[in-house]
C-alpha cells in the first residue's frame, strides 16, 4: 500500500490531500459497514438461540463472522476509526 501521508515536525502532511482524504472516507466507510453487519449479526445470532440452534453449522458461521469483525473494529478504534 503506498502510503499518502507523512510525519514530518511533528505534523501529518500529505502531498495529494485529495487522495488522502478518499482513502481516509474508505476507512472510515469500511468501520460504519462493520459496525452496521455487526449489529445485524447480533440480531441473527440472538434469533438463532431463542430457535435453540446455536449448536448449528450456520450459528457457528454467523459467530466467526462476528468475531472476525470484532478483531478488524478494534484495530480500527485503536487508530481512532472508530463507527
């Protein structure tokens, strides 16, 4: 990935502040998008074990989506990303 900013005395600075800021729309798009499916998850999930199969291969797919998501928002909010 080429980088478009730069610390330089202290400051970020970017030559193409454009692209910086487009790139920087794309992450904060992909941290909402997150967020959204996330929630969207959590309502799945919770209907599957009111259905009482959180032992099924669909519930445990659900839920490693939902972790996985977790790992990548929290990268995200630990550079101020956040949704």
């Amino acid at each position: 990935m080429a980088r478009l900013t730069h610390l330089q005395d202290g400051a970020w600075t970017a030559a193409d502040r454009q692209a910086a800021l487009d790139k920087l729309a794309a992450y904060e798009d992909l941290a909402q998008e997150l967020a959204g499916r996330q929630a969207r998850l959590a309502a799945q999930l919770a209907d599957l074990r009111a259905r009482g199969q959180s032992r099924s291969a669909h519930f445990r797919e659900l839920l490693a989506e939902k972790l996985t998501n977790g790992q990548l928002l929290a990268l995200l909010q630990a550079r101020g990303l956040d949704a």
